[in-house]
C-alpha cells in the first residue's frame, strides 16, 4: 500500500486509532528504508486518543506542497 502511495503521488500519511505510532514508524521505515533512495518522502503523523474527524481536521489544514486533497483509507 506505501508503495502504491509513492506512485500516486501521495505527500501525507496520518494515521488513528490502535497502534498508530507503530503505523506511522512502518511507514516511515518503508519510505525512508535505508536512505539510498532519493526523492522517495511523505509527512506522516499519528493521532492516538484523537477522532478520524480531528485528523482530517489537521490533514486539511496543512499548507505549501503537504495541501490537497484528503482522502480516507480504512483498514
């Protein structure tokens, strides 16, 4: 899914609910790997003990090349 993220041009990943930090890290791991890839970057952010909606919120509120467009995915 991370990688299908990269191709699609995503720039921000949040993540809520159980376990969002240990999401976020993975993600970061997967992106950021060994850093011999340049260029591969995306903004992550987790928000334990916080709403989907105050999530959004923030993803919305973000501005220069992190604004656009906020789309949910639900696992």
């Amino acid at each position: 899914m991370v990688e299908q993220f990269l191709s699609d041009g995503v720039v921000f990943v949040g993540v809520v609910g159980q376990d969002c930090s240990q999401v976020e890290d993975i993600v970061d791991e997967l992106v950021a790997g060994d850093g011999s890839i340049d260029g591969r970057t995306i903004l992550t952010s987790s928000h334990e003990g916080e709403s989907l909606e105050d999530a959004v919120q923030f993803a919305q509120s973000l501005t220069g090349d992190y604004a656009g467009e906020v789309q949910i995915v639900q696992l």
